[in-house]
C-alpha cells in the first residue's frame, strides 16, 4: 500500500513539473522585470503608502501649498486656476489667476500667487512675470470664492521703470513667507550679470510685508560676498509652516536649483540668516553631515538630485524635509538634520534609518510622472503630480492608528 501511494505521488509530482516546464508557452514568453524599482513601501514595514481615492481631477497641476487656514491649495496650470481643498480631499471652490503657476499663504491668510501679466510696451505685447495677493476676506466671507485680487507686482517695475526685451524672459518660480510676513521669491533670467541694476536675474528678492521690494539676498561665504549665488534657483521654502500656532519666525530658507552644470554638486541648499558684529548676512549652511553609521542617504551627497523643482518642510516636530525631483520621478524624506528616511522603530533591530524615499516613472499609486511639488500637513504628503494630471497623498505606515 504504501508503495502504491509512493507511485501515486511521483506520478503527480511529474506531471506537476511537465505542467510547470509547459507554462512557458502556454502563458508566453518569461518576461524579465529585473528593470523594475520595487517601492520600499512593499518590502518595509516603515514607508509611505498611498491614500485613497487618487485625486484625479486637475488638467496640469504645477504647485501644492498647505496653507496656513490648513486647507490646500492647488494650482492647475492648465485651467489657469487655484484651487482649494480641504483634508479629505473634497474640493471648495477656484479662482483664476493670469498664467498662474504657484501659490503660498503668509500668516495674514491672503494667498501670494505667482503668475504672468499680459502688457503692451512701445506697440510689442509681452507676458511678464507678475506676483499677485489675494485677499480671501471678502464681504460675504472668507474663502477663495469670495477671493479678490488687491494687489500686483509686475517684472521689472517693482524696482525701476525702464525695460529691456530680456525683462520680458524672467520668470517668478516660487516664493516663501517669513517672518512678520515678509517674503522670498526666487527669480530666473537669461541676465546675470551680478553688477546689473537690480542684480541679476538668478536671485531670491526680499520683500516686505506690503509687498515693497526690498532686496535681491546677497550671500556671503569664504570668498567672499556674493550677488551672484543663485543658479536657477526654483523650490523655494521657509521654516514658516502651519499650523499657524507653532509656525517658526526664522528669516531661513531652503533653496533648490535646476541649474545642469555639472560642477553645481549641491542642487539642494539652506541660506541662513545671521546677525553679527558686521552686520546682517545670509551664509550657505550644510544640511546636517554626512554620518554613514546612521544612515544610507543624505541630503548633502553630491549629485544627489537631477532635478530638484520643489522642498518643503513639515511644521510639526518631526521636521521632516521633502523635496521632489522630477528628472527621477521621485520624492525623498530627510530629517531635519538632513539623514534620508526615518528613526526605526523600536524593536526593529534596524541600527540606521529607514529610507522611504520612493518613485519610479509610471501611473501606479506610488509612481510619478514629472512630479513638480509638494506640501505636508498633519502627517500626509502631497504630491502634485503634473504628468498625470493628479494630485497624490501618502502617510507614514507608522502614523496609522
């Protein structure tokens, strides 16, 4: 008997293998996946994982803002809009703004937009880069659909009133509240020349809080005082991030660069604001230090961005740092000391911290295409991710309840 049942179990186990050896061509042809970047969140207990529904309803969104009324804010480019959303994602209202590509909200809650102003000079029509505030109190109450344009700073004439053709070519890219609600923007521009009225076109410019240019940054390092430091600068953020009660007064900011040189190695910078016997000055300081017995990745590696086009920081105490690269389809988490990933949890045995940085090109939950923004507010990112037309939100596994 028991031989009989031997024979029994080899035959199946033979036809088993000719089934198996079969599937080959039965199902096709083996396909290699080998090229396929498997998400940390699939392989680790500690990653950003997705949350559901994806927002798909944006046409070509190019910036995300967590305001400080924490509701947020999307601009879709496309539609030339501004859109507000409160936190499960449910949209409120729009409002359109000319050539419209990023907003952020100062601590007053009116939204500084930046977009383009259509102008006629000496018979030549030009799209000039153009700030716009935007008061959300209006007399039936507050809220984008009682929004109203009160002000608008138009390149250059908010420092001289002359113009030249190669004004027509600079473009605001972002902008940052600090402070008693001043502000940074960044700027580009074909004319760099750091002796030039006004500095050159590569800059981050200081304004006050009635929207009054004040200053394009100078930075000071070893060699000296630099007008020229910036190089494409476009993500731009400040320590100033909601909620509203705890949100930092630091004149700080943090800084991205697009800039393809190859001996730009640090597309990803902080500017720090000192008072010294000499006087006021803004010096590049590192991101924490690059520590390998405590981490895999770090936010000052060089070459460690393609294309930085958005950072922001969280307001709570994490102080998580995120930046988005769109040339690698990704978004990359930093401490505020500038480690990649997360502390393990405890008990995990892991020594070093987690990476959950994740991306990969695709339509997939946890996939970009052209990502260009990001934002955070009570422990979810949000990624605008442009190529897909969607905007896409994620959560630590370890913040679920």
């Amino acid at each position: 008997m028991i031989s009989a049942n031997r024979n029994l179990v080899q035959i199946l186990l033979g036809m088993l293998a000719f089934f198996v050896i079969s599937c080959d061509g039965f199902f096709g042809e083996k396909t290699d996946v080998d090229f396929i970047d498997i998400p940390d969140f699939q392989a680790r207990p500690v990653a950003y994982v997705p949350i559901l529904p994806i927002l798909d309803q944006f046409l070509a969104p190019t910036d995300i803002h967590a305001g400080f009324d924490e509701l947020i804010y999307v601009v879709d480019e496309a539609a030339e809009s501004i859109i507000a959303l409160d936190q499960s994602g449910r949209e409120l209202y729009s409002f359109r703004v000319p050539g419209v590509t990023a907003v952020i909200q100062d601590r007053r809650l009116n939204l500084i937009a930046i977009g383009t102003k259509d102008t006629t000079i000496a018979g030549t029509d030009y799209e000039l880069a153009c700030l716009y505030r935007i008061d959300l109190q209006g007399d039936l109450g507050y809220g984008l659909n009682n929004a109203r344009i009160v002000n608008e700073i138009v390149h250059p004439f908010y420092f001289k009133s002359s113009f030249s053709r190669s004004d027509g070519d600079v473009r605001f890219t972002d902008a940052a509240v600090i402070d008693v609600n001043e502000f940074y923007v960044s700027r580009t521009g074909p004319n760099n020349d750091p002796a030039k009225f006004g500095g050159p076109d590569d800059a981050v410019l200081l304004f006050n809080a009635n929207d009054t240019y004040i200053t394009p940054i100078s930075v000071t390092t070893q060699g000296g005082v630099f007008k020229d430091f910036f190089k494409m600068p476009f993500g731009l953020t400040s320590r100033a991030q909601p909620p509203q009660i705890s949100a930092s007064f630091s004149r700080d900011f943090f800084y991205t660069s697009i800039d393809a040189d190859p001996d730009n190695l640090y597309r990803v910078r902080q500017i720090e604001y000192r008072e010294t016997d000499f006087g006021l000055e803004y010096v590049p300081n590192p991101i924490g230090q690059i520590d390998t017995s405590k981490a895999f990745g770090f936010i000052s590696e060089p070459n460690k961005f393609l294309k930085p086009v958005d950072i922001t920081l969280a307001g709570d105490g994490t102080g998580f740092i995120f930046v988005i690269d769109e040339a690698k389809d990704s978004l990359y988490q930093f401490t505020s000391n500038g480690l990649e990933g997360v502390q393990p949890p405890p008990g995990s045995g892991e020594v070093k911290h987690i990476k959950v940085s994740f991306g990969g090109t695709g339509i997939e939950p946890n996939q970009f295409n052209n990502p260009v923004a990001v934002a955070y507010l009570n422990e979810i990112v949000y990624v605008a991710d442009k190529g897909n037309g969607r905007v896409l939100r994620f959560k630590l596994t370890t913040n679920f309840d």
